[in-house]
C-alpha cells in the first residue's frame, strides 16, 4: 500500500495473535515497526519476520501491565523509530470468572493491561503526532466493549472504557489531523481464546489476519471520513446492537 509506505508503527501485544498478524500486515505495506510483547522469543520471531518483508524492526520485551515499563518501552520505539506515525495498543488480558469469584489482582491487572498500558503509550506519541498534524491511534477493543458477557466483568469495564477513551481522544484530536479508532472484533481464532474457552467450536471464527487487514483499513481511510468504534463480527453471527 503506497499511501503507508515509509510509516513508522509500534504495536503492543505483537508477539502473536492479533498483534503479531497486525505488525506484519503494516510490515507487508512497507511500514518499519516497533513490536512489544511479554514473551521474548515470540516478539523477536515478529521482529525477525517484519525483516525479512525488508523492513526495519525493533522488538521489545515489555510487561504492558507494568505502567513504567510501558512508558519506557513507547519512549525507545519512538527514539530507534524516530517517530511514531501510527499506534496500535492491541495488548490483552482477561480472566474468565463470575463477578464474585474475580480478586482485586485481577480487576488491576485486566484494567492495567486493556486500559492504562493504552493511555500511556497514547501519552508518550502523541507530542510528536501533535507537532506534525497527523497520525493515527487504533486501538483493539472487543465486542465485550459493546455488549456485557457473563464470567467477563472485569473485561467488559475494561474495553468499554477503550473505546470510551477511543471517542473521547477523536474529539480532542480532530482538530489535529489525528484520527483515533477502536476495533471490536468477535470471534477470533487466538491462543488466548483456545485457552480461555478450549470447548468452544471455533471453526467459522475469524484469523488473527482478518483483524490485521481492518487495521490497514483504519490507517488508509481518507482525510476527509472518520471511523470511530468499527465491529468485525463473525459472518455467520447476529449483527450488533452499536
């Protein structure tokens, strides 16, 4: 795609799933990537793989939990990348128990990882993003940010108030060429969700690439149209009450 071609993007939680498929699909584009993730190796390997696309990339070991870790992180990927033209806070965490069941750890934690590591790496690009009247912020929410799901509180609060966010940083921005967006996909086939829910039949749910190309989607969109909460449902589900 020429209209990113030369762009310079970090994506959290890339080491694989959604975010690995979003780094490289940028990668694949002609973009130079910035990738962080908890596990080494896994975001070494996005690394390794955005290089062999020809690109430039910079993988780093980060626990998005950790807030001062996170603002340490955005702050050498805007430094190896120069600048940040495009975010994407894709880094997830969530535990599957009812409402009584969940410690004051995991509510921290899932709001930690889903929310605030979002609003830090928001903080630390946008200066930059500000100074040049462009960029592009999207973050990957979920349909649990539109519609509550039983056994996922903590989640669901954490991903409507992404998308809460999302809308307010669109108001904000606007008026600096700064588009911000949200994806809330439905079923996607991920390691998380094959641990989380191993029973479910998953056999028509959506690929991590299916997520990747709507982000290519969100960071080509015209000047001139904006794109605020966008849902990917499975084909064969009931369309969403938004």
């Amino acid at each position: 795609m020429t209209l990113l071609r030369g762009k310079k993007v970090l994506v959290t939680g890339a080491g694989r799933g959604i975010g690995r498929a979003i780094a490289l699909a940028f990668a694949e584009a002609g973009c130079d990537v910035a990738v962080a993730a908890r596990t080494t190796k896994e975001v070494k390997d996005t690394a390794a793989r955005a290089r062999e696309l020809g690109r430039t990339a910079f993988p780093y070991t980060c626990d998005v939990g950790d807030a001062a870790a996170v603002e340490a992180m955005a702050k050498q990927a805007l430094s190896d990348l120069g600048q940040v033209d495009i975010l994407v806070n894709n880094a997830g965490y969530t535990v599957f128990k009812p409402f009584e069941q969940l410690t004051l750890e995991d509510w921290h934690r899932t709001l930690a990882v889903n929310l605030t590591s979002a609003f830090i790496a928001v903080q630390a690009v946008l200066p930059g993003m500000k100074e040049r009247r462009s960029g592009r912020i999207i973050n990957v929410s979920s349909v649990t940010g539109i519609k509550p799901i039983e056994n996922q509180s903590a989640y669901c609060a954490a991903k409507h108030g992404v998308n809460g966010l999302t809308k307010s940083l669109a108001i904000e921005l606007m008026g600096y060429g700064i588009g911000v967006h949200a994806i809330c996909p439905g079923g996607v086939r991920t390691r998380l969700t094959e641990e989380s829910m191993p029973h479910r039949d998953k056999s028509d749910w959506m690929t991590p690439e299916d997520i990747a190309h709507t982000a290519l989607y969100l960071a080509t969109l015209s000047p001139r149209a904006a794109v605020d909460i966008l849902t990917v449902r499975r084909f064969g589900s009931a369309p969403l009450n938004v």
